[in-house]
C-alpha cells in the first residue's frame, strides 16, 4: 500500500490517513442532510404546513431518491475531466442549495429543492470510491474503504445530536446554513490537499459509444451486479428504519428530545464493526467476512421479528438487536463494495457511477417504501430487515456460483471502450 498520492504533474502529495479522511469528509457532508434533519422534521412540517406525518419522511427519502438519480453521470465525468473537478463542483452546487433550503416558504418548495440538491451533489457519494480504486485494489481497497467507512459512519452518531442543537438556539433553517458553510470548508481543504488521481493513461473520451459499452461492462458483470443489487436490497431496508426512526423513537417509543442519544446509541455499533473489518478482511477476506456477516444479519432479523410480534417488545430490547443488526453492516457494506469494484480498474469511474446510481436508486426506493409501511409499531421495520437479508443472500448465491466463503485472487480487469478493438 503506498505512503503518498499524487499525480506525476501535481507537487501535493496526501497521506493515507488524511486521504481516509478526506474521502469521509466527502462522503459524510452528504450524510449530514440526512440525519440532522431528523430532530427537525417535525418542526419543518409543522412550519410549512405539512400536516401528514408520514410525508415528512420525503424530506430524507426524496433527497436520497434524487441522489441515486444523480449517482449516474459523476463517475462519467471525472473519468475525462478528472477527480478533483466533479468533487469541488458538487460542494459549490451543495452550498448554494444549502442556502435555497433555507429560504424555502412552503413544504413542495422544501421538497423540490431538496430533489436538486440530491441530484446536484451525488458526486460526493460516486467519486471518493473512484479516487480509492485509483490507488488500491482487492483486500487492501477493502481495508481502505472500510476505514473510510468507519470514519464516515460516526455521522449518524453526532449528526442528530448536532441539529438538536442547533433547535435549542435558532430554527430549523439554521441547520441548512450550517451544512453550507461545513461543506463550504470542505471544499478549501479539497482545493488545497487532493491531487488529481486519475491516470491520465485511463481518461476517457465522452462519446455516447463509449459511455455505453463502458456502462455496459460494468452492468453485465455477473459477480459485481449481485453484490450490487444484494447491498442495495439489504440497504433499502436501513433507509426505511432512518425515514420513520424520528416516529418510532420519539413518538412510538416515546423518547422526545432524546431521539438523538437513542439514534446515536444504535449508530456506535457501526463505527466499532467496520474498524474490526479493516483489520480482519486483510487475513480472512472480503468475501468470508461479509458472507459470515450476513448470515449473522439473517438471525438477529429473525430475533427482531419474534420480538416485534410479541408483547415483550421495549425500546430498551429494541435498540440492542437493532444495533448488532447495525454493526453486521459494517461487515458487509464496505466488502460488497470492494468486491463489486474490483473487476474495474480503467472505468472505476463509469462503474461507481453504475453501482451507486443502481444502490441508491434501489436502496432510496424500497426506503420510501419500508418508511410509508409505518403504522405505529416495529413491525414493518423488523419484517423488512429480515426479507431484505433474505434476499441478499439469494443474490450473492447468484453471484458466487452457490459458493460461498471463497477468498479468490484479483482477476484481469475489463477493458474501457476506448481499448476495445
């Protein structure tokens, strides 16, 4: 694994540690409009009109909806004009964005601007995997991601705290300037640390014929599709528990302005796991880890459903089982990724775009779905977990040949388009 990135004809060089950062920055200023935005959605309906309690969800599963939309051009991009200028473009779309949600005046405004907001800056989401795939690959781009992972993943532990307390001392539209003015940062860091890491040997052309066999490539690729499509479904399902957790901790559970710390609580988990994953996929693999991981995820679901239909069911029986099903992720969303990327080395970026318009489109959809299922219980949550992972391992079985908890060497990676005959 090397020490310092930089391209052949940039002085800045980044360590390792600070490009973990760095990539989790990205990816976590993206996060960020998601969960905090939780304490506030009831404050934002109510101001804007919004009487329906279920439609306040849309705030978060829109925005996440328009992301995976957007998810399908940034990787194009930046495998031609390079890493660097999709990145600071996005966070300059986000702080202008930032800023419209602030000032909206009624409930569709908020909605319609944070349908662009999510479009305009999923290169936020798509290229940080590219950048990483440019330097590393197999195991240690595993190890690397699930490092980012760990860092990125701390964003559901403070971020609901942090709009909480933004509430204590100015509205809701406050947490919109502040998001704008943290992305903002972000981008001076970008502007004045990241090289440009692109290969200029693996830039590509736009012409709609390459774009579409590049696509292509990555989209009928058995293995990489089934990971995909497998962390999407199960995925799907944490976005229905983020849509309706303000609903079933702060009023189903009746925990009020300690949602925040409950969220939180269930959220550590996840930043434990993927720091042990970035250990021990470097000696087991990526594939023994996150098959292990998700046959664990189908028991505790299992264990959640009993409990969900039973009349034992607290708050304090709830969080513990949702948090092992939290951590388990942390054993399989960073391993499916790496898997899934492995095969491309020349349209890493084609392919991030590809995997991550397919994740979240899927992921943000049956989210919306799982979050409008919501019926003043845990049921709709529980039953969702446990067939997603179901599914998800019907998927990685296509994937892998009915065989699992293989560790298999990298393969020669396709070609781009541009190298086709």
């Amino acid at each position: 694994m090397s020490k310092a990135i930089a391209s052949p004809t940039d002085s800045r060089a980044i360590g390792p540690i600070e490009l973990v950062v760095l990539m989790a920055a990205m990816m976590a200023i993206n996060a960020m409009s998601v969960d905090a935005m939780l304490p506030a959605l009831a404050d934002m309906s109510r101001e804007l009109g919004e009487a329906d309690g279920n439609r306040r969800q849309l705030v978060i599963g829109l925005y996440l909806l328009a992301g995976g939309v957007g998810c399908i051009y940034p990787g194009l991009l930046a495998d031609r004009f390079g890493r660097r200028p999709v990145v600071l473009t996005s966070l300059v779309l986000y702080v202008l964005l930032s800023l419209g949600c602030a000032l909206v005046r009624d409930f569709d405004g908020l909605l319609a601007m944070r349908l662009l907001q999510g479009v305009a800056t999923a290169g936020l989401s798509v290229v940080p995997a590219a950048i990483i795939r440019d330097r590393y690959e197999g195991d240690d781009m595993a190890r690397l991601l699930s490092m980012v992972s760990a860092v990125f993943i701390t964003v559901p532990i403070f971020a609901p705290g942090l709009g909480q307390l933004v509430l204590l001392f100015a509205g809701w539209r406050w947490i919109f300037v502040l998001l704008s003015l943290m992305a903002a940062l972000l981008g001076g860091w970008i502007w004045l640390r990241l090289p440009e890491t692109l290969d200029p040997a693996n830039r590509q052309s736009i012409r709609l014929g390459t774009l579409a066999v590049n696509m292509a490539l990555a989209a009928k690729h058995r293995t990489s599709m089934g990971y995909v499509i497998g962390s999407a479904i199960l995925f799907g399902s944490v976005f229905g528990y983020i849509n309706m957790s303000q609903q079933l901790i702060a009023e189903y559970f009746g925990m009020g302005e300690l949602f925040p710390v409950v969220f939180a609580i269930s959220a550590t988990a996840m930043v434990a796991a993927n720091l042990a994953n970035s250990k021990i996929v470097m000696r087991f693999g990526a594939r023994r880890v996150s098959h292990t991981g998700l046959i664990a995820f189908i028991i505790v679901s299992a264990a959640q459903v009993w409990l969900a239909f039973s009349p034992y069911e607290t708050l304090w029986r709830f969080v513990p089982l949702l948090a092992i099903n939290l951590a388990l992720l942390g054993f399989l969303g960073s391993n499916f990724g790496s898997i899934a990327m492995q095969p491309f080395a020349s349209i890493a970026g084609a392919a991030s775009s590809l995997q991550s318009f397919l994740r979240m489109v899927i992921s943000s959809g049956l989210g919306i779905l799982i979050g409008q299922m919501y019926d003043n219980s845990a049921r709709p949550l529980a039953l969702a977990l446990l067939v997603s992972a179901l599914i998800a391992l019907v998927l990685v079985l296509w994937a892998e040949d009915g065989k699992l908890f293989r560790r298999l060497h990298a393969k020669q990676p396709p070609q781009s388009a541009d190298h086709l005959p």
